[in-house]
C-alpha cells in the first residue's frame, strides 16, 4: 500500500491509515469517517471493466470531468498540478454558476489521486485510488471526498435535491458506465405521457430532475 | 405516435405522445411492429410495483423494424427485422462477461433508487416503473432502444411476427425457469402457474428431460393449453382437490423433484393464507401474496430445486424456510438474462421445434389495450395471451 502522510488534506481527522481513500488497513476493513463539525464525508467504490492506468487516465484528464461528473460544466487547467471547477447549480436559466480552484496533491500514474480545493466558492478534498481487483478481472476504484457544508454543499442540497455524498456515489457510477460501456445511461429524455402535477414533483423524488451527464454524447 | 400510458392503478390509457428519438451514442429507434401484453404488466396495473409514474409508456414484450441508428451501432441498420430482449444490458460489465445479462451494471440511471430497496441494482428494464431504468416502453408505435449493439435479435427468416414475439420475455423465461429447475433426465416437474410463462415452462421442462411435469391453475383455457403440452393438470378450485395431497398422490409420495413458481407477487389461493395475504397487502403491511412460494416449498421434494421465475417485489410474510432448510432445497431465481437464450430458442423456433404462437388468444389495437388490459386482469373472456398491432 502507498504511503502518503494524512495532512495532505486540509481537513482530514486523525486516522490510523496510510492512504485514506483505502477501505483496508494491515488487513482490517476501515469505516469511511463519520460526518463532525460541519464536515461531511463520503467513500463510494466501483468495480470497474479496465486496467487502472487507463481509469486512472480518464479521471486524471479533469478537463473531461464535465463528460461524467453532475453539474460539473468546464474544467479549466490553470498550471501543472492546478485547474478551475466550474458548476450550474441547476439547468435553469437563471441558475448559479459557482467556481473554485483546485489543486492535485498527489499524483501516481495508475495508483492515486487526491486533491483539495484552494480557494473560490468550495471548500473540498479528496482521493481516488485505482486497485486491480482480487479477481484479476478489473479494477476497484474508491473516491473518498470530503465537503464542508458550505455554498457547494448547500447549493447542491436547496436547489437540485442531490445530497453532496449522493452526488460522489452518481458520479462514480457514472464514471464507470462511460469508461466499461461507451455512454452514461439515459432515461430523462425518453418520450412519455402526461405527467401531471405529482408525476413532475415526483420525478425530484427519483433524482430525476439532476441531469444525467452527457458522457459526451 | 400512440402509446399506451399508465395513468394511475388500474388506469391505462392509450394516448398521443411525441415519438422517441435517439438520445446515446449506442440507442436505436425501433418502429414496433408487434407488441404484447405481459402477465408481469398486471402487476403494474394492479400498483404493485412502486416508482411508476402517470404517463409512463408501458410494455416490455415488442419486436419490429430498425427505424434509425445511432453512430456506434454497427450490427444493425435500418429495415433491419429485430425482436427486442425486456433486460436492457451494455455488454460491458463484469456481469454481462459473466452472462449474467439481467445484472448489468449500467443501464439503470435510477440505480440508487434500487439499490436502496434491494442493495443492488440490476438492469434497467422497458416500461417497468422509475425503479427499474424510468425507460418508454415499447406498447407503442415506436420505441427508442438502448445499447441495440447487444440486445436486439435480428430475424433473418421469414417466419411471422407472432412465432419470434416471444423470444422478448416469456419463452426466454419459461425456458430459463425450466433449466433453473435443474431438471434430470425422468424426472417429474410442477409448474405452478399456467399463464403464458408457465407454458413455455412446461414445454421447456419437457424438451430438458423431465418425464412428468404437473401443471396447477384453476382457469381451464389454461389447463388445456397444458394438456395439449402433455402435462398432468390439477386445478386447484375444484373442491376436494388439495395441491398438496394432489402432488404427492402423482409422485409416490415424495414430491415433485423440480417446482417451479410461476406466480409470483399476486398469487390467488383458496386456503385461509390467501385471506390473510389479501388483508395485509391492503394494510400495507405486506407487499407480495407468497401462496405458490410457500407452497412450492412445502411440495418439493427432499434435496429438490425451487425455481422462480414469478416476479417478487418487495418483504414476505411467513414464508416456511425452515421447512426449506429442513429438506436442503435449491432455490433459483430472477429477472431471465434474455441474452443467453434467445439465439438458441430461435433456432427452436426455425426448426419447428416449438411455435409460440400457440398461446395468443386475442390480437387487439393499441387502442382496445387498456380494456384489455382489465379482461385480463379480471380473467374475462378466456384470455390466455394479447397481442398488439400498433398500426391496425
């Protein structure tokens, strides 16, 4: 296992692990770390179709994250290690746009890669780590990000009714989709009858109202 | 184009909608030239299955003619003759490697709304509610088809619409049901069920080797369609007659070797349970009527197989699992991973082997649907199995 020192993140807590988006530790499974002061978490997994320096390829080309990542609409790279996020809060016309900058902290080509924020409207870390599956067959791919519950968060929460840690857990799924399949499934568009006043209120219920990334397409 | 739209339970309506178009790379839109009514759609007639959603397009059984593409479908092209499986699966996943089709991994975009009722998603599927892929399905004048690189069947022959329609869901699921059941050479099969699964069960069962196969319902257009497969049938209305006494009378007293629960969620039973299940469905206190589970458990034999392919939903009620544990069963089960069948079940069908067609009891319009669809829910007029014309 890689080993990195904890205070690469800004906020992370004290925890007994060398790399902290890993889920085992000198052979014991390790919890994600709970939510605390404001400070919320989320470790999501995938067992992906390819070979991690591939994965690790896709998601190291940031200015893609739009293809796959919800809200996301451009990536900007600003310097070798640096780029400027930026997200629509929702697909109105009028909607939001909020941005920040962030900064690759840790970079190993087929391994690993975390990051934090470094100013603008988010305050967020994270890593994501490309293991080859036990099975031979795949890769395991864990994201463990963290959010303070500031304007992303809140953003994300009062307007598009997608939490932050569902948000991570969808653009994983979403991540895996394009990169096995070709395309993110989509059904948002499809055709269909009246809805009616519930059917609209309820399709927030569903996460339908967030939309589907395009992967591109 | 016309659509038949679930409006609420107990209400379809068929309606004009706008007509699909291609949305991903990998979709087809498929003008629908024969659909059909599937006893799995009853259930979402009857609101048993959560997450549907006023004008939603129903249907899961269609076939048709390649209308237009998408630019990374590369085996098909327009006029192309195709019957389309109801799993809808990306070819790509660690489970579709596997042949575990009706598990992809990425063709339900609600996959967290499954994945919080049953841990895990499977494939999304066509016209079966939010929860499972939120999908138009193909009772309609079109459809638009998702990842038609892997599922859709072309049709080279010119056998007719009706003879290849099933290979969408029913004969598939029969089929698999039936090598689910583990069946050996001589060995005898009850079929619980003889709606149109439990047909191609029964027909399955047979062509794997079972010797006997008992076929349980209580509606004699059923039953004869059964006996004309040459299975034994026991109806389970006529007074005197217990499932039970009538499965051991037929098997030496020691169960049938393969039972295969081709009812699921809404089973009808005539003993006190079948009160019980009604009453606590109402309350909500249930979601699914398990009679034939519980009863296929109790009937099988010593070491023998469950297989079920009747839809379940949700939380059971008293399901005897000791009696299941006590006797060593094998259950087998779930949504049929269409893909690996439906080549070798056209051959089937090309040789003469089999012709589906043999269950059709109606041939309707897109516009008699939804009071077809209450016929046969309310088991009216001898129905046995409804297929549609969207252009008649």
């Amino acid at each position: 296992m890689t080993s990195s020192p904890l205070t690469e993140k800004p906020y992370a807590q004290d925890r007994p692990t060398s790399t902290p988006a890993s889920v085992v530790v000198n052979g014991r499974y390790l919890p994600p770390p709970e939510d605390k002061d404001g400070k919320i978490w989320v470790r999501s997994s995938a067992l992906i179709v390819g070979d991690p320096q591939s994965l690790y390829a896709m998601w190291r080309d940031v200015q893609s994250a739009p293809l796959w990542q919800e809200h996301v609409i451009e990536v900007a790279v600003s310097g070798p290690t640096t780029s400027r996020w930026s997200m629509k809060t929702s697909n109105d016309s009028d909607a939001k746009v909020i941005s920040w900058d962030s900064e690759v902290l840790a970079d190993e080509p087929g391994v690993r890669i975390a990051w934090r924020s470094i100013g603008g409207d988010s305050d967020n870390a994270g890593e994501v780590i490309f293991e080859a599956a036990p099975s031979g067959q795949g890769t395991i791919v864990t994201v463990l990000q963290e959010f303070r519950m500031g304007k992303l968060a809140n953003a994300w929460e009062t307007l598009v009714g997608r939490n932050p840690k569902q948000a991570v857990i969808e653009n994983l799924r979403h991540f895996k989709a394009l990169a096995e399949a070709g395309e993110i499934p989509r059904s948002q568009l499809d055709t269909h009858g009246d809805r009616g006043v519930i059917g609209n209120f309820k399709r927030s219920t569903y996460g339908e109202t967030v939309p589907t990334p395009t992967g591109g397409n | 184009m016309k659509a038949v739209c679930w409006m609420g339970k107990s209400n379809m309506e068929t309606r004009t909608v706008p007509d699909p178009e291609l949305i991903n790379p990998h979709d087809a839109i498929i003008k629908v030239t024969r659909t059909a009514i599937c006893g799995s759609d009853l259930h979402l007639y009857d609101g048993f299955i959560p997450t549907m959603e006023s004008g939603d397009i129903m249907g899961h059984e269609f076939m048709g003619l390649v209308e237009e593409v998408g630019p990374e479908v590369t085996n098909l092209k327009r006029g192309d003759r195709v019957v389309v499986p109801f799993t809808i699966a990306c070819g790509s996943c660690i489970f579709c490697k596997k042949k575990y089709w009706a598990a992809c991994d990425n063709t339900n975009p609600n996959a967290h709304l499954m994945e919080k009722a049953y841990g895990y998603s499977g494939a999304g599927l066509f016209g079966y509610s939010h929860m499972m892929g939120g999908y138009a399905g193909g009772q309609a004048q079109y459809v638009r088809v998702p990842f038609a690189n892997v599922g859709p069947l072309k049709i080279e022959s010119d056998l007719g619409d009706e003879k290849v329609l099933f290979l969408s869901d029913i004969f598939p699921t029969g089929y698999m049901a039936a090598e689910n059941a583990q069946i050996q050479p001589g060995d005898t099969v009850a079929v619980w069920g003889c709606g149109p699964v439990g047909q191609f069960a029964i027909a399955s069962a047979f062509m794997l080797g079972a010797a006997r196969v008992i076929a349980i319902d209580r509606f004699q257009e059923r039953l004869d369609l059964a006996r004309s497969l040459g299975a034994i049938t026991v109806d389970y209305s006529e007074e005197d007659v217990s499932v039970l006494t009538a499965l051991k009378d037929l098997t030496g007293g020691v169960g049938p070797d393969s039972c295969i629960d081709a009812v699921g969620l809404e089973a009808h039973s005539n003993e006190l349970q079948g009160i019980y299940d009604v009453v606590k469905t109402a309350l909500f206190m249930e979601t699914d009527r398990p009679s034939v589970l519980r009863q296929a458990i109790q009937a099988v034999r010593k070491g023998g197989t469950l297989s079920i392919p009747g839809v379940y939903g949700g939380l059971l009620d008293k399901v005897p699992f000791g009696a299941a544990f006590g006797k060593g069963i094998t259950m087998k089960m779930g949504q049929t991973n269409m893909h690996n069948y439906m080549k070798p079940l056209l051959e089937r069908v090309e040789k003469g082997q089999i012709d589906p067609s043999y269950i059709i009891s109606h041939r309707i319009t897109l516009d008699q649907a939804p009071e077809m669809y209450k016929i046969w829910r309310d088991k009216e007029e001898r129905v046995t199995k409804i297929v549609i014309d969207p252009w008649a």
